[in-house]
C-alpha cells in the first residue's frame, strides 16, 4: 500500500498512488484532518490523489517526489 499513517500520525505517500489509492487517503484525511502529509517519497500521483489533496489542503512535508506534480503544482500548493 502506497499510503500509510505512519507512528507520529504523519501521513506518507510512497511509490506510485494509483487511482485506487485515492479512497485510502481520503479515509486517512478524513480521520485525522489535522495530520501532515509527507509525499516526498512519492514517485506518481495519480490525478484523483492530487485532486484530494488540493481539496483538503493537508499541512505537506517536504517536496512532491512525482516530478510532473512538483514542476506544475508546487505553486498552487
């Protein structure tokens, strides 16, 4: 499973997060709103875990590790 709580409540992505994916995180952010997200082990974000995180707007850790979104969205985020 590319995302985890890991044990100081931070909320990792690592990997790829495919489109199924999606629904984990939200499962996670919806339980603890206030959790950061580390995603700088991430190597793809689909668009569907992209679009949870721009919606829901988690406090993020470090730099997106999926190039595409690091060079277009880092911005925005």
């Amino acid at each position: 499973m590319s995302v985890v709580r890991n044990a100081a409540g931070t909320i990792v992505l690592s990997g790829a997060c495919p489109v199924d994916e999606a629904e984990a995180l939200l499962r996670l952010l919806q339980e603890t709103p206030q959790a950061a997200l580390d995603w700088t082990q991430s190597s793809h974000l689909h668009s569907a875990v992209l679009q949870l995180i721009l919606a829901t707007g988690p406090d993020l850790v470090g730099t997106c590790g999926d190039p595409f979104v690091a060079r277009w969205f880092h911005k925005a985020l």
